[in-house]
C-alpha cells in the first residue's frame, strides 16, 4: 500500500516536474485520495505508479482531477443562496459593477446558479463572474455549461428552496440525458486556471465564494489563501465560504464581521 | 510527511451509527463521567436538514461540551464532537479535524469506515470504534483496518440492536474484540 514516505516523495515529484504544489493539502485528504486512486488504477507497486505519474502527462491530469475533490451542486446549501438573494445582492445592486471570483469552481454549478440569481435581481448585465479552478479538465465542462439531466430534478428543488420562483427549466434546454443552459446565462462568465497554492491575486472584487476549498487544505494554507482573498476584496465587499468552514483559525478573522449564522462574512477595514 | 509525535494525542473514541442507534447514544452520553480523558466524536448516518437539533438534544444529556464539527477544529479530551451531516470526517496529525465532501461511501456521508479508517492511521492504538445499531454494512472495513493499526474495535450486542444488521456484519466479517450490550459499553468508557 501507500506509505506517507511514498506520498511524500510524490509530491516532491509533482513540484519539480510538473509545478503542482500538494504539500500543504490536507494530509488526511492526500493519504485517503492517493491510496483511492493507486487502487483503482491497479498498480502493481509504488514504483510504476511513480514512474506514470512522471513520465505521462496525460496521467497527471488523470491524478490532479482525482486527488481534487470535484463534487458540487447548483444552489448547493439552498439556505445559503437565500441569504445571498436576500441580504448581499441587493447591496451588490448598488454598486456601478459588479465583480465576482468563484474560487476552486470545480465544474461550475455554482456560477451557474450565482448568474441565475443576478439575472433574476436584473443584475447580470452589469456583473462579471470569474471563475477558477486550479484542474484545466472541470473547466472545459464548466465552459460548456452542459449538465446532466439525471441531477436537474434536485438542482430545482434546491433553486426553490433558495427562494426562486421562475420555472428552473426555463434557463435550459435538454437533449437526451444532457442539459445545454441558454447563453444569456453563461455570457458573463469567463474561465481560467488558477491555482491557489501558487498564484497571486489578479483584481479586486465585491464578492469571492471558495465553498469547500478550503476543507482540502491544511491550516497554513488555508491561512495563506485567505490572506490572498484579503487583498482581492475592497472594504464592504463579501467573502463566502462552505457551511463548515470558518474564519474563526485564521490571522483575517478580525477584520471581518459574520452575516448572521450564514457562511458569509463582510469586510470591514 | 511530518509526523507529530503520537505521544501527544488524546485517545479517541469514535462511535459510528445508523438507523436506530439515537437512542444507544444518547443513553451511552447521558451515563458518562465528566472526568473522561478522551474525545469522543459521533459519527452518524443522517439526513442533511437535522444539522444542528442532533448536538442540541445531546447538550440537554450531559456535562461535557459538545460541538458540531468544523473544519479543522482541534480535537479535546473530554468533549463530544459531531460529525456534520453530508461530509466525510478525517483525522489531521496535528489533532484537528478535516472535512471531505468527496463521494459516498457504503451509500452514505459521513462514511464510517472512512473515519476509522482516517483515524487508524493517526491515532493507531490509542483508537476505539464502537460500530452501533443501522441496516448497512458501513463499519465492518474500518474495523478491520483500526484493529491491523493497533486499535480497539467494540460492537453493540446485536440482540440489543433496534437494526442488528450493521454490527452483525462487522461481527461475521471483522471479528471485533467486545461485543458489548450498550450497559456494558458505557462501563467500559467509564474507565477511561
């Protein structure tokens, strides 16, 4: 099986071949992922499974979206987008224009709903919505904007019960098991790569949603990442995270006030 | 990777249940002493919407604090610690608490083998599982993985069990060290 000696050594792999710096996710996450895939790609020993991993670059991609958690939902935690509906996007509304970084996207759901909210509040046009993810692979899907037709029955019931009261499947339309969402949707949305880990802010914005990020990273990490949201977001603008994640262990807890029991925090100096 | 020195954790005792063990728990709680030296953590298999009535209803049974979990929350001896519903729970050498919202595991999330599983490998010998009342099989790997690392496995007495199925298999599958009806599991707590 998978020592920690063996991850270790992987990760070294990954830095100085490839650039991917693993070394301060989770070791838990790492031990439990690493072990997961090794499994399931059936190695025969360590040893193949180093040497794939460093001479195939195909299979790095394959290794980064499975070590990568990319489980997400559109209006996951429906609580969370009423709050959003109710209490941020009519301060947002006030604003000339309106920037937003979705930060670790995954394969986009979530940007999906955030356009949805600020087409309903009349918002989008005004608005850009950034989103990022550190694994080129989601992004393509995230890109297209095609989900399938087997998750669209719960993605409604959560859009209802994050307050919307248009008819979900109105925002897109279906082919066989696939759902295509309209363009006047996806139009404001743009798509990059960036990584957490190594690579630095590149505007300022009203609001960041990172929502079970954070979770994969140990606390150094975690601290460095919020740091590099810190310094992306002006004074009075938002930062959301996951339902069990916290402000509360970082060097940035203080300049920060929390929005009731939701996930959400305000910057204020 | 960087080991922090085992010596320095607190023995955890994690109990894992599904349909029917609510009322094992809270029986189980409500008879423990103040003066325990682990942390104890619940993992249990339940439904998204019940987040925090489960720590609430525990509160009104006992002394020791409870908390539902965050992420990266430090472990504590003496403290009941709840596993939130639809993410997986791993254990941190440092003694903190990571949060995982990867795909189910036995149908469920949180996985229970997937913590024991995490914290076999932290924790080692200074580990107890307690495998409760449920109709799944959830339990039954971890066990075998927590007794390889060193730990304690201890299943409910099926004959007690409100669903007897889930410590059953881990009984025919796993073989633990205590089959104990839940009077006899909170004696054995109790001397910790």
């Amino acid at each position: 099986m998978i020592s920690d000696e063996h991850i270790e050594i992987l990760l070294e792999d990954l830095l100085t071949i490839y650039g991917y710096d693993f070394h301060y996710y989770s070791k838990a996450s790492l031990r439990r992922r690493i072990t997961r895939l090794y499994t399931l790609d059936k190695f025969m020993g360590f040893t193949e499974f180093r040497h794939r991993l460093r001479s195939d670059k195909n299979y790095l991609q394959r290794f980064i979206e499975e070590i990568t958690v990319n489980v997400t939902e559109m209006f996951r935690d429906p609580g969370f987008y009423k709050t959003l509906r109710e209490q941020v996007i009519p301060i947002l509304a006030t604003k000339p224009f309106i920037r937003i970084w979705h930060a670790g996207c995954s394969s986009g759901e979530e940007v999906y709903s955030m356009a949805i909210l600020l087409k309903e509040a009349n918002l989008l046009q005004k608005s850009l919505l950034y989103a990022t993810d550190i694994n080129p692979g989601v992004l393509e899907t995230a890109r297209k904007g095609i989900f399938p037709l087997s998750n669209m029955k719960q993605y409604s019931e959560n859009y209802i019960a994050s307050g919307g009261t248009k008819d979900f499947s109105s925002y897109y339309t279906c082919m066989y098991d696939r759902c295509l969402f309209k363009e006047d949707i996806s139009t404001k949305m743009i798509f990059s790569t960036h990584n957490l880990t190594s690579d630095a802010s590149f505007n300022e914005f009203d609001l960041i949603l990172c929502r079970n990020v954070l979770i994969y990273f140990d606390k150094e990490l975690q601290d460095r990442v919020l740091t590099l949201f810190d310094s992306s977001l002006g004074v009075l603008s938002y930062l959301a995270l996951g339902s069990k994640e916290t402000l509360k262990f970082s060097s940035v807890q203080n300049k920060y006030k929390q929005l009731d029991k939701d996930k959400i925090w305000r910057k204020l100096v | 990777m960087e080991k922090a020195g085992v010596s320095t954790l607190y023995s955890l005792v994690i109990m894992g249940g599904s349909a029917g063990s609510l009322e094992v728990i809270l029986k189980t709680v409500s008879a423990l002493k103040t003066t325990i030296g682990f942390s104890l953590v619940i993992v249990l298999h339940r439904k998204k919407t019940s987040d925090t009535l489960l720590s609430g209803l525990l509160s009104t049974k006992t002394n020791l604090p409870v908390r539902e979990i965050e992420d990266k929350e430090i472990l504590e001896p003496g403290t009941i610690y709840i596993a939130p519903p639809d993410y997986h729970l791993l254990f941190e050498d440092d003694g903190t608490m990571s949060l995982d919202y990867s795909e189910k595991v036995n149908y469920s999330r949180p996985g229970i083998d997937v913590s024991f599983e995490s914290a076999s490998e932290v924790y080692k010998e200074k580990l107890i599982t307690v495998l409760l009342s449920g109709s799944n099989s959830d339990g039954a790997d971890g066990f075998k993985i927590v007794k390889r690392g060193g730990g304690t496995t201890i299943a409910q007495e099926p004959a007690t069990a409100s669903f007897p199925f889930m410590p059953q298999q881990a009984i025919d599958y796993s073989s633990p060290d205590f089959i104990l009806t839940p009077d006899e599991l909170v004696e054995y707590l109790n001397r910790f």
